[in-house]
C-alpha cells in the first residue's frame, strides 16, 4: 500500500475538483486533425467519441477480464509472476514501486502466448484470448487513424510516419488490464484520495488509448503542476501522447503525466494498449517538423530507451537522461 506524505496530501486534495474540459475530440468530424494536434500540444491528453470500436468487443472483454481478476489470488498467481508478460499484484516495475492494483500484461504481437492462462480458465482460456484480440485489434485500427490525422494536421509527409511504427510485425506494443480493488475495511479510515492505485508517470510509447469502467481515479498534471481528476467514461476512450511522440515532434507535443488514486467503495478497471515502434527503430525528431530549430534530443533506439525507462522509477524524468543539454 501506498499512503503519500503530507506535502504530497496536499497537492492531492487540490486535485478533488473534476475537471470538465478535457479536449473532446469526435472522429467523425472533418475538423477532427486540427483539434486532435491543437490537444497534443496543450495537453498531450484528450477523449475520444465516435471511435469505431464496437460496444460488443469493450464489453466481452471487460466481462471476462472481471471474471479473471474475480478468481482467489492463488488462482490468479498461476498467471505469473511477469516474464515479462503476465499476471501481477502490488508491484509495479523492477524498482520499489507499489500500487494500489493488480494487472495483467500482455504482448500485442502475433507471438502473444497465452498458456498461463489456460491453467485457470481451461477451455474458457479461447474466449479470454478471442476477447483480448478482436478488442486490440479495434484499437489498434483507432490508433493508426488518430496518428495519420496527427501527420494530417501537422502537414507532415508520409502521412503513415507515425503509424507504420505500430503497424510493423515487429511492433513492440503491450496491453494492460488494471484492475483496482476497493479499499478493504481495515484501511478505512484512510482517506480514499490518500491511497495510490497506480503512481504518477509519463507513458513512454508513441502513443496509449485508455478505456475504463465508470469509477473516477485517473488524474492528469497540467503544466503548471497542479494535478486535475478526469470524470470517467466508461463508453470514450482517452488518448495520451507518450515520450516517443514527445521526442519525434521535438518537444511540440509532450507527454502526459498522470496517476490513478484508488477508491475506497468500488472496483476500478482499465484497459490500455500502449503503441511502441520495433525495438531496433531510432527515434529522433523529425525533419520535416525541425523548420531549422535545433533538435532538443539525442537519437535513440526504442530499445534503448525502453531498457533505460524500466530502470528508472516511475515517478523519474525518464527523458532527462536523453535531452540534449544546451550549450552555456
């Protein structure tokens, strides 16, 4: 269990009011690109309506996912521990880091095994799988438009330059299943917005699409640091600009930091399909959005960078160490 400091009580408090005015973009409409760039450069953050995912694939998956993390924890262990991939509890990463939320992880890739599974759900394992798939394969097709439109607004050429990253076979893209149990009686009398679900970070892919159940937690920083509650929605999605897309448009857009608080009544379940590039792919700003600045990063693998993120905490300036420092 996480419980903060005071000083970061307090910031957390000032963060209970709701924000409402999260950009909301709505894929159908033609003016959709300007808007989705105009929310990446002020926010790194927006919601999402008339998406295109079917209603069926979020409910399937969020029936079966339910009935997993329902399962006595000895079950759920069978699908761990992470190697990387695969069921895990409390902690976060390789580094300290602890949560309030217990997940599963999961290649996106073609080579996705799911064995772990078939020792709890047996025949049932097919349906997991056949959920899993059909929902990714929906929001991978959402990711890919919502970085061409990206390219589009940004009147940048080849308009796939983002998303031939995620399409490749060599893609190194992940799925998360969070669920955050309800605070147990004995923590009561802890404050629900002093328990941390999930700890604040920047995601550090190209680019992550976010749907969760109907229960508040996730909280987004604004740039000048104050920390705002996002009102659930359990029929949008939520787009955030990762570290990648932050580097390849030198700075422009920036990644989103941002945390889940756990709620002390009800369950909280979110899906995420982080979009990364093949792990030999070099990222660095493009060209054609430099306009004769200079660049603000080194070039870097994803491998690299990935390597370097998961060894830092969550909470750390994973970019820092990749920032080129100006000259005095």
């Amino acid at each position: 269990m996480v419980v903060l400091s005071k000083p970061a009580m307090e910031q957390l408090s000032a963060a209970t009011t709701l924000f409402p005015e999260v950009p909301l973009i709505d894929l159908s409409k033609p003016d959709s690109k300007n808007l989705i760039v105009k929310a990446c450069e002020e926010f790194g953050f927006f919601k999402l309506i008339n998406h295109g995912v079917p209603t069926e694939f979020i409910t399937r998956l969020e029936s079966e996912a339910i009935k997993f993390f329902s399962l006595p924890l000895s079950e759920k262990e069978k699908a761990g521990p992470l190697d990387p991939f695969g069921y895990g509890n409390k902690k976060i990463g390789l580094n300290g880091d602890v949560g309030w939320v217990e997940y599963i992880l999961l290649t996106t890739s073609s080579k996705s095994n799911y064995h772990k599974f078939s020792s709890i759900f047996g025949e049932a394992a097919e349906k997991f799988r056949c959920a899993v798939n059909d929902y990714v394969s929906a929001v991978k097709k959402m990711a890919y438009e919502i970085l061409e439109m990206l390219a589009d607004g940004l009147k940048i050429q080849p308009r796939n330059v983002f998303s031939k990253l995620l399409m490749d076979e060599e893609s190194d893209s992940l799925f998360r299943l969070n669920h955050y149990p309800p605070c147990p009686e004995h923590h009561q009398e802890l404050n629900e917005r002093n328990l941390i679900g999930f700890g604040e970070h920047t995601d550090p892919q190209i680019i992550s699409v976010l749907r969760s159940n109907n229960i508040s937690g996730l909280q987004i920083s604004l740039k000048d640091g104050n920390w705002i509650s996002i009102p659930p929605d359990q029929n949008s999605f939520f787009i955030n600009v990762g570290d990648s897309l932050q580097v390849m448009t030198n700075g422009r857009f920036k990644s989103i930091r941002h945390r889940v608080i756990a709620n002390n009544s009800k369950p909280r379940l979110s899906m995420i399909y982080f979009g990364g590039p093949p792990l030999s792919e070099k990222i660095a700003p493009l060209p054609s959005l430099m306009k004769g600045e200079d660049s603000l990063y080194k070039e870097f693998t994803w491998y690299e960078y990935k390597k370097s993120a998961y060894k830092s905490r969550l909470a750390d300036n994973r970019l820092g160490l990749f920032e080129k420092i100006a000259a005095s």
